[in-house]
C-alpha cells in the first residue's frame, strides 16, 4: 500500500507549510489525485488516520480527494476519451496511439486552517 507512503510524505510537506506560514492548524487538505498516478483513493483515506495520530497540529485534518479520470487523445482523430474505460483504444477509429491529458495529477490543492 503504496497510499501510506504518500500520505507521510504529504504531512510533512503540510507542516513544513505550517511552519512557513505561521499557522498553528490544519484541518483539512483537499488533494487532486488523477486515475493514471495508481492511488486508490479508498485506500489513501483509509491510512490518514494512522499518518496524523502523531502530529498535533495535523491530527484533526479531513482529508479531500478530487479524482480525476485520464483522458486520452487520439493521434489518428484527436478524439478524447476515457482511457481506462475505452480500454486504452480510441473509440471513434481504433487507433491504439494517443497522448494522456489528464489523469497523472497528484498534488495539493487547497489547504484551510488558521
């Protein structure tokens, strides 16, 4: 579970925001998280609990994902569709080929404390 490692690595970028922006608490983080980075959001909100039990100034924060799915354009077309759900084959031509335009996302997006 991959998700644990994410969610230190975010605490620690959270209190190193805290500390350089004076702020005494979090209490909630929303993260953007695209379908191609592998995260499985069930399982990101799963762990949170047991990655902010030791941060007292952390150990309140809800955590917010914003999924989002990867959409693929076709070189043949240029038609978008869902990559995983066309199972990675445009549905208009056939065409295998295509560039990823979202799906890879993986950052912070909003932060509300005080």
């Amino acid at each position: 579970m991959h998700e644990l490692g994410y969610a230190v690595e975010i605490i620690r970028t959270l209190e190193d925001f805290m500390e350089e922006n004076h702020l005494t608490e979090i209490h909630e983080v929303t993260l953007t998280v695209g379908e191609a980075t592998g995260i499985v959001p069930r399982f990101m909100q799963e762990c949170w609990p047991a990655a902010i039990e030791d941060s007292d100034k952390i150990k309140d924060c809800k955590l917010v994902i914003n999924w989002v799915e990867s959409i693929g354009e076709c070189h043949n077309c240029e038609t978008q569709f869902p990559i995983a759900k066309c199972k990675r084959v445009c549905p208009k031509c056939g065409c295998e080929d295509y560039d990823t335009k979202t799906g890879y996302e993986f950052e912070i997006t909003e932060i509300k404390g005080h």
